[in-house]
C-alpha cells in the first residue's frame, strides 16, 4: 500500500489557505478577520493591526480599531486605505472607524471573481502536490519497490483522493458564493 498522508495534509493545508482567502473576502457585514493581513508600520517594526490595537464590531456595519498607542492611529489609517479592503476609513479621537458600504452587484460580482481565481489558485496547488506524488510513485516502479499494476492502482487512488480535496474546494466556493449574493 502507498501511504497517501502526506498528500491528503498537504490537501487539508491548502483548504485551510483557501478558506481563510474566502474570509477575507468582505460580503457587507463587518468581521475583524478582515484585518487579519493588514501588516502596520510602526516603530521600525511592521506588525499586524489586531496585534496592536483593540477591534471592535460596533454593530453589522461598522468596526472600530483602538489602538494601544493613540500616536499609531494615522499609522493604522494608512496601512488600512492602503490595503484596499472596500471599507471606508474614518478616523476619530479614540481610533479608526471602518463602515461597510452595502455590497453593489457589480462589487459582488468582483468578489466572486476574485473567489474563483483564488479556488483556482488552489486547484493549481493541488495539482502540484498530487506530481510530487506522482513522480514518487514512478520512482518506486523503476527502483522495483512496486509492480507496474500496482503503480497505477496507486495513481487511481492517488487521483480520488486529489478529486476529493478539489471537491471540498468547490463546496466552500459555492457557500461564501452564495454569501456574497446575499
């Protein structure tokens, strides 16, 4: 038997990618993870928002970011309108206000491209992780470690097991897809 655990890790890590890429992705209701990849400039150092500030969901529409230092406020601002996030930027005496615009169809649109080319991304993933296999089980034919009949009930096992991480990719499009439309 070909051990296939390495490969199905290797599907699982690239669905955890692909899922946090569809988190933030924004679908016009105001989530913290959005913030997740907006790395500040501060002190020499660049770090991440939520490591250096207090965010809050003041209700569906709005955030609010309190930094722990009130001197890194227009920091924050920067790194936020320059992260194309969608949102609009506002900032007031205590911190930085995020709201979140109603989601037009052509926004909608626009994310569910950038969705798709994200899953398509993953596909390419996969696919690679699955000739990584491939080549390893061709390898193991010519040193006399398998048969030939083995080789290729190996790679039919190997392709469903590819199929099924590609068809678990698939399912968590068609859901943020459908969150999207609203």
């Amino acid at each position: 038997m070909y051990d296939f655990a390495k490969l199905k890790e290797e599907l699982k890590n690239i669905g955890d990618w692909f899922s946090k890429e569809l988190l933030n992705l924004r679908t016009g209701t105001a989530t913290p993870s959005i913030l997740d990849d907006v790395k500040v400039e501060s002190y020499g150092a660049v770090t991440p928002v939520n490591q250096m500030a207090n965010i809050t969901v003041e209700d569906a529409k709005n955030l609010k970011i309190n930094p722990y230092d009130s001197s890194q406020i227009q920091d924050i601002e920067k790194s936020i309108v320059q992260a194309d996030l969608g949102v609009a930027v506002s900032v007031d005496g205590s911190g930085v206000r995020l709201s979140f615009p109603d989601l037009t169809g052509e926004r909608r649109e626009e994310l569910i491209k950038k969705a798709k080319s994200q899953l398509e991304q993953a596909k390419i993933n996969a696919r690679s992780e699955r000739d990584k296999v491939w080549n390893d089980i061709q390898s193991k034919e010519k040193d006399g470690e398998i048969s030939q009949d083995e080789k290729f009930t190996f790679k039919d096992q190997m392709q469903e097991v590819v199929d099924d991480g590609i068809k678990q990719l698939e399912g968590l499009l068609e859901k943020k897809e459908s969150e999207i439309r609203g």
